[in-house]
C-alpha cells in the first residue's frame, strides 16, 4: 500500500506538470491563431486526473509486489527489467484510452 501510495503521487506531479508545460507551449506560440489546451475543461481534468491515480497506483503495486527495494545491488538491474516487463503494457494501455478520451472530451466540449 505504501508504494501504491507514492506511485500515485508521483504520477499526479508529473503528469499534471508536464500538461502544464505543454498547454503553456501551445497558448506561446498560437497567439496569432485560437487554438484550444489540450486539457482545458473540468471533465479532462477529472478524467486525467482518475487515469493518473490508476496508473500510478498500477506502477506503486507492481514495484512492492515485486519487491525492487529488497534486491540486493548485483541484482537490482535484472529486478527492475523484470518490473518493465509488468509496467509497459500497463502503462500503453492507460495511457492510451487517457489520450483517446481525453481527445473525445475535448471534441465534445468545443460541440458545445
């Protein structure tokens, strides 16, 4: 529980900072054109934010699971391939319905 724990509030910092860089890149160099953020309404925020708590809580589980902080130094390299092996696919998939309903709300919101 603890690793889920960290897992997810490192996810939320680092996601959220990273949509912060990127929405203020957009708004730097579309002045001249209206261009939307890519996550700009209450309801992306919602649904990015519950993405990134699944997410990060996915990668916590694994590595307690796992038990990576157990290993002995010769053997933390192997270890921590072994936790890639589980947290890629999991992170692909995650991130990838995030990106696709992230985009539907975002059509949705400029319907309106």
């Amino acid at each position: 529980p603890l690793y889920t724990l960290l897992g997810t509030s490192v996810a939320f910092a680092v996601t959220f900072s990273i949509v912060d860089v990127i929405n203020y890149v957009i708004g730097l160099f579309s002045v001249a054109i209206h261009t939307k953020n890519v996550v700009e309404s209450k309801n992306q925020v919602n649904f990015i934010l519950v993405c990134t708590l699944l997410m990060g809580g996915i990668f916590g589980f694994i590595f307690g699971v796992l038990d990576v902080e157990d290993a002995a130094l010769y053997e933390l390299r192997v270890t921590l391939m072994r936790e890639e092996r589980f947290c890629w696919p999991a992170g692909f998939i995650i991130g990838a319905i995030a990106g696709a309903g992230n985009e539907v709300l975002r059509q949705a919101e400029e319907g309106y």
